[in-house]
C-alpha cells in the first residue's frame, strides 16, 4: 500500500489515458493519489479530479514561478477551493530563483542584440530592479498561503529551488502552526536535519534511481524512516528504467523499492512508514 504524493494529474501529458493511468497505479499497490494544484485554474482541475476519482485528492495553491500571471483575487478563490473536502493540503506554494528575470536576461543576451547605448551598469541595475520585485511577489504570495494553511487547519507542499535561506526565514514564524513537505528533495543530509528541527517533513522522486543521483540516494538512506515521503512528480522525473519517457503514479512502487534497497529493508516495510506518514501529513478525513 502505497500513497503517491505529488502528482500533476490535470496536465496535458495525462489527458488521453487518465483511467488508464490510475488503473496501473492501482495495480501497483499505490492507493491514493495528491494532485498538485500550480495556478488557480490548475488548482480547480485538481479538485474537479478528486471529485471524479475516489483514489485523487487535490492540493491547491500557486506555484512560485507563476506569481507574475496570478491576479489579485488568487487568494479568494483558493479560499473557495479549499472548502471541497477532497483538498487535502495547500501548495505547491514556496520560492524559486532558478529563473529570475536576470537570469533568463543571461541566457537570452546571445541572441539578443542589445542597446549599443545601454551601459553594462544600466542593464545590471535594471535586472537586480526586477528580480527585487519578482522575488517580493513570491515572498507575499508564499506567505498568504501559509496564512490560509493555517486558516484551515491544513498542512502546505513546499516548492524550493535556489532559495534555501529565504524559504526558511518566511517559514519560521509558522513553526507550530502548520508543516511542510519539501517536495522532490534534492539537498544534503544537514539540509534535511534542518528541515526536521523546524517540523516538517521531506519527500523524495525517481531522482533516487538516477545514475547521477547518489546524493539524494543517501539521503534518503540516512534520514529518520518517520520523516519523509515518496513521490513521483509526475510526468516528470521518470525513475529508472523510465527515465526519458513519461513519469505516473504508479513509477511510485519505484520509488519505494529503490529506497527500500538503499535503507536494507523490504518495500513493505517502506510502505508502511511512508504511508503512515502521509495519513498524518494529507487531511484525508475532511469528508
């Protein structure tokens, strides 16, 4: 018995096969199914799955790198979501500097051709302006989810990339009222003991069957068994011997039976911890 813990079900990748797809999970031993919420409209396709399908539970909540599309009654209408029962968690909600305006700047100078006036000072100004910005946006936005978490007595799916430090600043004055999960971690074993002081939980991806994923691999060899997650990210992050082709939920089994190797324990006993700790995490009894 398997709970698959972030899954993006309302993408387009799945729209051909869905039932297809929840068939083989189920066949995989995965009995529930979290499909994560990325924007307001994503958000309502994940709760109108839920409803469809008894193994779906929704997730809702505005990725970082979509703040700059989310209008200003994002937080209302996530408000109204969250009142369906089958929502059980916000996110996936946090921060993201991997693609910060001066940075996509950089990667486009090369085939750009750029003021001849505009001094190299002039164009570092402007871009540190708007990654000031970008970065404020997903601050305040990060921040009213995690009020809403709180609202509702609901825990939060955290995103972070290339933003460790801030993530755990915004994150502190809400140690006690809610938890996070640090979904598809990819961070060294202090980075999780971090994450643990404070209460939270991490969840890990095919990333652990990777050739070049040793890292994350002892990671979770190491970390507490109470303590973390499996997930899959669907459609992305296909594990081993999928990798390249199309992740789903039930690559989950993968997942554990990889760690189960990595840990020196059976997949049942994996099964079982992970599961349990996602029954403690999810809100599966709003119904």
């Amino acid at each position: 018995m398997l709970i698959e813990t972030h899954a993006h079900l309302d993408y387009p990748d799945f729209a051909n096969d869905l039932d297809d797809v929840i068939r083989r999970a189920t066949e995989a031993g995965v009995t529930r199914i979290i499909t994560i919420g990325t924007s307001v409209e994503s958000s309502r396709r994940a709760v109108d799955l839920a409803e469809k399908y008894r193994i779906v539970f929704a997730v809702i909540g505005i990725h970082p790198t979509y703040v700059a599309e989310a209008g200003d009654d994002v937080i209302a209408s996530l408000r109204e979501l969250a009142k369906s029962p089958r929502v059980v968690a916000f996110g996936e909600t946090g921060l993201d500097y991997h693609h910060l305006p001066s940075v996509e700047a950089r990667k486009q100078k090369s085939v750009q051709v750029f003021n001849a006036l505009q001094s190299e000072t002039e164009e570092q100004l402007e871009a540190t302006i708007e990654d000031g910005a970008y970065k404020s946006k997903q601050a305040a936005l990060f921040e009213e989810q995690l009020d809403l978490a709180v609202e509702f007595g609901l825990n939060v799916v955290i995103h972070q990339r290339d933003a460790w430090d801030d993530t755990f600043e915004l994150m502190r004055p809400y140690a006690g009222k809610m938890r996070g999960v640090f979904h598809c971690f990819g961070g060294t074993l202090d980075q999780a003991n971090e994450v643990f002081e404070l209460g939270h939980l991490v969840s890990f991806t095919g990333i652990v069957t990777f050739k070049n994923g040793k890292q994350v691999r002892d990671v979770a060899a190491q970390v507490p068994l109470d303590k973390f997650m499996v997930e899959t990210d669907c459609p992305y992050l296909a594990p081993v011997p999928f990798r390249g082709k199309r992740c789903e939920p039930a690559h989950t089994r993968l997942v554990a039976e990889e760690i189960a190797r990595a840990r020196g324990l059976s997949l049942e006993e994996i099964a079982r911890a992970t599961t349990a700790t996602a029954e403690r995490f999810f809100r599966f009894d709003r119904e």
